[in-house]
C-alpha cells in the first residue's frame, strides 16, 4: 500500500486561523491552494486597484506553490472569482504573463467575496509531475 503524504501549508494570513482553513493543502504530488485574495499577509494590508489584487493574489499563489515544491507551471486548474464582471478584463494582463504558457484549465465566476475590500480571488490546482509533456499545448480534436 501507497503512503499518502498530506500536509498543510499555512500563509500566515488571520482568516485562516479565524477560519480554520490552509492556504494549500498537499496531497501526493497534488497541490489545491485554497481561494486566494490580494493581501499582503505580513500587514493584512489590501489594495484598493483591483489589478493590484491580481497581482498580489499571484504573489500569494507562488509563495504557497513553492512551499510544495511546485511553481505556477505546475498549475493544471484555476478558478477566478470576482464580485464585478467588469473588473476581470483589467486583470487579463498580469494573468497571461502568469498563465500564457502554461495554459491550465480555467474557470471565472461573479460571486460575492467574504471582504467587501476584496475584488479579486484565485484558487488553484497543481500536480508536481515527474516528466513534463513533449509540447504544453495539444490542439483539441473530435
């Protein structure tokens, strides 16, 4: 029988003692970070911009991913959530730079935030493979 390694990685950030949740969870070769927002955890300090949000958000996403040992191009599923329809286009930017080659599956939804000084949120899902694919993109066919 396979051991399962699981073990929790913590941010540093109040929700997530107040809350009772981790910031990622790893399991296997599989990392599931945990829906991130723009803080920067060492003030629990947030920006009002909401590409600012993005781009923390990232910041966060990394520092969790390589605490598992995985970076963002380890990543294979992302969820965006935002209170405001409008705001996502802003971020398209700052995510392709992080997301453009990589190109994991990926899911927007309008939702209302536990924060109303929030506006921007990320959760993903990486898996620490041992071989990488000959090509990152394979074009779909039926």
């Amino acid at each position: 029988m396979t051991e399962r390694r699981r073990r929790a990685i913590l941010s540093g950030s109040t929700f997530e003692e107040e809350i009772g949740y981790a910031r990622a969870v790893v399991d296997g070769d599989w990392v599931h970070v945990s829906g991130t927002t723009g803080f920067d955890y060492a003030g629990m300090t947030i920006s009002d911009d909401v590409v600012e949000q993005a781009e923390q958000s990232l910041r966060n996403v990394t520092a969790a991913l390589a605490e598992a040992d995985c970076t963002l191009a380890d990543v294979v599923r992302v969820r965006y959530l935002l209170p405001e329809r409008a705001d996502f286009p802003l971020c398209w930017p700052t995510l392709r730079r992080s997301f453009g080659e990589i190109r994991p599956a990926a899911t927007m939804l309008v939702c209302g935030l536990a924060d109303p000084r929030m506006r921007f949120e990320i959760e993903v899902t990486a898996h620490r493979a041992s071989t990488a694919p000959s090509s990152l993109t394979t074009p779909y066919r039926s």
